[in-house]
C-alpha cells in the first residue's frame, strides 16, 4: 500500500484501492476507472480534490510500447542483416513480405481468439518473427542449392517446391 502523508491543515482523506479481476485487461480497467473518477470529480463539493496514488497501466503501457518498437526495429534490422548476407534483393523482400503478413495473420486470430495484446503476447510475437526468419532463411538456402546444381534451364517453381520440400521437416520441427 501506498502512504499519503498530508502537510498539517490539509484535512482528512480517503483512499480507494481498485483491483482488477484476474482475466481483466490492466489497461482497460485503469481507463475506465479514470474515466469513472472524471465524472465524480463534476459531482464533488467544492474544496474537495481526487489524487491518483499508483495506477499501474502506466508501466505496462510503456513496457507494451518497448516491446512494440523493439519489434519493429528488430524485424528492420532483420531484413537489412539479410540482404547484406544474402546480396539478393528479391529474396530479402520475400522474407521482407512475409514479416508483416504473419504479424497481420496472428493479430487476426488473436483478436478471434480473445487474447489480449500485451507484453507476453507482444514478447511471443517477436519470437515468432525471429523464428520466421531463421526458417525462411533455410528454405532460400535449399532453394538456391537445388537452383545450383540445376542449372538455368530448369523450372524456377519446381525447384522451389523441391527445396522447400527438401528442409520442410527441420523447418516444422
């Protein structure tokens, strides 16, 4: 518990805790409470005041924003890394578009699923991008081996199919 220490003459107060329930969203509640003490401070007499001691939305707001911006900068920094080692802009802008239509796709069924954007979630997002990357940088290898050793002459899709086939079980694993 927080302690409010009032300078002498100030009077009497009284503090309220508000605690969420257990599947509550911390932000939601906060801003409905806020939103619930605005209309009672139009009600109160005058002389009284309302203070906000501790409101802990604040800090998982901040913390879901990091995670946010570090996504974002890492998924950045992720394709620059590739095209330096891959040197081919075609296969860094796959892996590029595939970034944010599998971010699209799991906010999609997240928001199906009613699971809350937060820093656990945000924290399995940016896990996943990674993961993401790791796995299509595999499946490019396979496809530009299987191109190699082909020739020019061969057909461009059936050699990716045939790469991407050739690693599917250690990309699924």
């Amino acid at each position: 518990r927080d302690a409010v220490v009032l300078p002498p003459g100030e009077g009497e107060s009284v503090e309220i805790a508000i605690y969420k329930e257990g599947n509550a969203n911390v932000v939601e509640t906060a801003a409905r409470v806020r939103d619930a003490l605005d209309r009672l401070e139009n009600r109160m007499p005058s002389g009284l005041r309302q203070q906000i001691l501790f409101d802990q939305s604040i800090y998982i707001s901040a913390a879901v924003d990091e995670v946010r911006g570090n996504a974002i900068i890492g998924g950045l920094l992720a394709i620059g890394v590739l095209f330096v080692f891959l040197r081919d802009m075609r296969s860094t802008m796959v892996i590029g578009l595939a970034i944010p239509l599998s971010v699209v796709a799991t906010f999609i069924l997240m928001l199906n699923r009613g699971v809350s954007l937060n820093v656990m979630s945000l924290g399995g997002l940016a896990l996943g991008v990674g993961m993401l990357v790791d796995n299509s940088i595999v499946v490019l290898e396979a496809i530009q081996r299987r191109r190699e050793k082909a020739g020019e002459k061969a057909d461009p899709r059936a050699i990716a199919a045939a790469g991407a086939t050739e690693v599917a079980g250690a990309v699924t694993a």
